[in-house]
C-alpha cells in the first residue's frame, strides 16, 4: 500500500497532525534531560510539520534535523518555525545517511508498511553509532474500526523482536500523558534504547 503523503497534508487528511507535540514528550526531557541535553546530533525521522523536533530543540544545544518524506511536512514545519537552529530536509529515512546520538521516534514506525519494520530497524542500527540512543513513544494499538492502517499496530514483544539483536533496553513506560483519543491500557508506550 503506496500512501502519498504530501497529498494527505494538502487535502487535510492529517490525523496524526494534533497541532503540538505529543503531551509525553516533555516528561522525557525532563526525566530524561541528560539524553536529550548531551546528544551532539539529534534525528527526527517521520518529523511530520515539526512539533516534536521543535520541543527537542528547547534543551538540545547540538544539531537537530527533521526528515520527512513530504515535501508539504516539510514546508509547514520550515513555515511554522522559521526562527529555529533546525535542519529540515525532505527524503527516505531508508536512504538516509549519517550519524546521530539521539533518534526521536514518534508515528514514524506505524506508518510505514509493516513488512517495510526490517528496513526500518536497519536504517537505525546504520544511523545511531555504538552508545548512542533511541527513544521513541511507539503506538502500540491503533484500534481501527474495518482498517488495517496506517498506522499499523505493533505488540512488545514485536518490538523487542525487532531492535533486540542492536538495542539494549534500557527503560520504557506508558505515556502518562497522551493525545485524546489514544488513551487506555496498552495503547502507546515510550521506549529508550541504546545502541550495543
């Protein structure tokens, strides 16, 4: 299933577009403030118009870039936030090239085909050295109504499936807080990872 993103963010069918960044991420910072503050180079895959990425920036000294693969995400998120030290790019995470200390995960995963998580799990291992982090809030259960997705659901045991053999755990918990309608057991849950 090919989806046109940059389609979607021009006709307004953008639901995964809540107008802020996700209600947990400030906890994250705050309880997690050493990853985030110390990380020289920070990767947003997925950054949609740029909320999160933006709110990352706020303690983040170092280089923060946002990647989408639409061009329309792209432009709002340069539009939106004009004053922010935040590289903005257009492109394929599975193409991306570079090294970063922190990834930030949030939609990127359950949108893109399920058979594609390989790929997926791969461009991390390529993108995150030894020792670096990846820290994401993975929505676990869409809870579609006659859908199959985007976004596609994931269990954690899939997860731990997938970035196991690269990644040692290192914390996660439900969201305390989270956007209405994602609310419930077993909905969403924040992950950090460090990369063996």
């Amino acid at each position: 299933m090919s989806v046109d993103w940059s389609l979607r963010y021009q006709s307004g069918e953008t639901p995964w577009e809540k107008g802020e960044p996700h209600p947990e991420l400030p906890f994250l910072l705050s309880t997690h403030q050493g990853i985030f503050a110390s990380a020289g180079s920070v990767f947003i895959p997925g950054c949609g118009v740029g909320h999160d990425a933006a709110l990352i920036r706020s303690v983040n000294k170092g280089q923060v870039l946002g990647l989408d693969i639409a061009d329309e995400a792209i432009a709002r998120a340069t539009a939106r936030y004009p004053d922010l030290d935040i590289c903005w790019q257009a492109g394929d995470l599975f193409t991306w090239q570079g090294d970063y200390d922190l990834v930030f995960e949030h939609t990127c995963f359950c949108a893109i085909p399920v058979e594609r998580r390989s790929d997926y799990v791969e461009a991390m291992a390529r993108l995150i050295p030894s020792g670096g982090y990846f820290v994401g809030i993975f929505f676990l259960n869409p809870d579609h109504e006659g859908e199959e997705g985007p976004p596609f659901g994931v269990t954690v045991a899939e997860l731990d499936g997938h970035f196991s053999s690269n990644f040692v755990l290192e914390w996660s918990q439900a969201p305390q807080k989270t956007f209405e309608g994602r609310e419930g057991e077993g909905r969403e849950l924040s992950l950090i990872w460090r990369r063996k």
